[in-house]
C-alpha cells in the first residue's frame, strides 16, 4: 500500500497511553519520562519487520501468484496480451526502516511528512518473493505496471530505487504514481492490455470501493462481494503498520476482568 497521506489516527494517542504509559513511582528520578504516544505503533512495526510469519506470509503471497498467473497464461493463450498491476510499497518493497526510526523519535509516521525525504534518499528492501515472482511474469511476456501513490515529484528517485533493486520492466510508462486516481490508472492499463491480475497490501490497491473515505462496514460488504477474487485475481500482502483500518475502534470482551 502506498500510505493515504491525509490520515492521522486519533484513537493510538488512547491506545498508547492506555497500553504504554508509565506511571513514576514515588522512588523513581524525578526526570525519568514516559513513553511516547508512537510507541502505540512497536507492535505492529514488530510484526511486521522482523516477524517469521510476515516472511512467511509474503512468500505465500507470491507462490499463490506465480501459481494463478500460470492458470491466467494458461487460459488465455500465449498470444494474449496480457498485463498485471502491483503495488509498490509493503507489496514489493519493505519501507519498515522510515516508520521504524520516526517511531523511535516519538513522530507519527501516519502523517507522512518524511515521506519524500524516504523516497528520495531512503534504501527500501525487496519484500520476500517479490523479485522471483516479477522476473518469472517478465520472462513468460506479461506486461508489468507499477501502480503506486508514491509522489510523482519523485518519480526520477522512485525509477532508481526500482531498478537499483533489479525489477523488471522499470519505465516511466509502466511506473504509474500519484496523481489521478488508482482506478483511473488502473483502468488505463486495462485499455490496452487484458488485466489477469492485481496484487497489494491494501484492498485500495484492487478498488475504488475501499478508498479511505467508505467506512470499514462498507469495506467488509464489499470484500464479502469479492469474496471469490480473493486469491485468484486479487493476491493480498500482510501490512500491520498503516492502513483504513487504523484508528477503527477495538471490540473488548464485555467481562469482568478476572486474574487468576
């Protein structure tokens, strides 16, 4: 997903201060401080980062790819002119180092105002799978678009990111980024290419339907309705730091609360 740059989480100030502050004792020095409210973000960027089952789940993703655009190339014949879409960022490359060190600083990444300074100077790693899966779609002729919301003011850095990292068909035609919408871009690869396939951390990533302002309700009927593209045309990546979900209210256990 590329960050939706208008978003600031309000809940995480409560979460962080319900789950992280701490409280001085009466012999604690008097100048030792608290947690900031960012530290809300640790668990997430956790999991995300340095989790195995996160490496695990990427590869998933990309094995499940290679298998259903095997079946799409199959289907449709070798002469098809056939294109797929992805995501850039926590699809294909990992940009955890930015949201880390902001964190750490105690500065809300969700307001993205390191963001260009990251695509200009930052070095993102590959997410796991991501090069074999782009390399075997270049290898069998299937054209590859890169539909991102990273700033097109740094397109020139986001093109040498790209290819510094060896991706395949890195061009200023295929690398589509910020300005119209995602399904207006996605919609111009559909006009010359047959479309077999979209992959993203986001659901944003594959329609409009899920863009930030629909509720998160909304979201779920509509996932419910595109239940059967999950997995086929719709490949899916973890991302546990950022998203429409992120200041969506928790749901407790109405009990009372027992220790034993």
């Amino acid at each position: 997903m590329t960050p939706n740059k208008k978003r600031f989480p309000a809940l995480l100030a409560g979460l962080a201060a319900a789950s992280f502050a701490v409280t001085a004792s009466a012999e604690a020095p008097a100048e030792e401080a608290t947690l900031c409210d960012q530290q809300a973000y640790a668990m997430g960027l956790r999991y995300q980062q340095q989790s195995a089952e996160v490496a695990a789940l990427q590869r998933q993703g990309y094995a499940l790819a290679t298998l259903r655009l095997e079946q799409a190339i199959e289907r449709h014949g070798e002469d098809a002119d056939l294109a797929i879409i992805t995501d850039l960022d926590e699809t294909v490359i990992d940009n955890g180092a930015l949201l880390v060190r902001d964190m750490q600083r105690c500065h809300d990444y969700t307001s993205w105002d390191t963001w260009k300074h990251w695509e200009r100077e930052g070095e993102p790693r590959l997410i796991p799978g991501a090069g074999d899966f782009l390399e075997y779609a270049d290898a069998q002729g299937v054209a590859i678009y890169y539909v991102s919301d990273r700033y097109d003011e740094n397109k020139a850095a986001t093109l040498a990111t790209l290819e510094g990292l060896g991706l395949p068909q890195v061009g200023d035609d295929s690398v589509l980024l910020l300005g119209p919408p995602k399904q207006e871009r996605r919609d111009l690869v559909e006009e010359h290419h047959t479309l077999v396939m979209l992959l993203g951390d986001t659901l944003h990533d594959f329609s409009e339907a899920f863009v930030s302002s629909v509720p998160l309700d909304e979201q779920h009927a509509e996932l419910e309705a595109n239940a059967e593209r999950i997995g086929v045309d719709w490949i899916v990546f973890p991302n546990a730091t950022y998203g429409t979900w992120d200041d969506a209210e928790l749901e407790a256990w109405d009990a009372p609360f027992v220790t034993e």
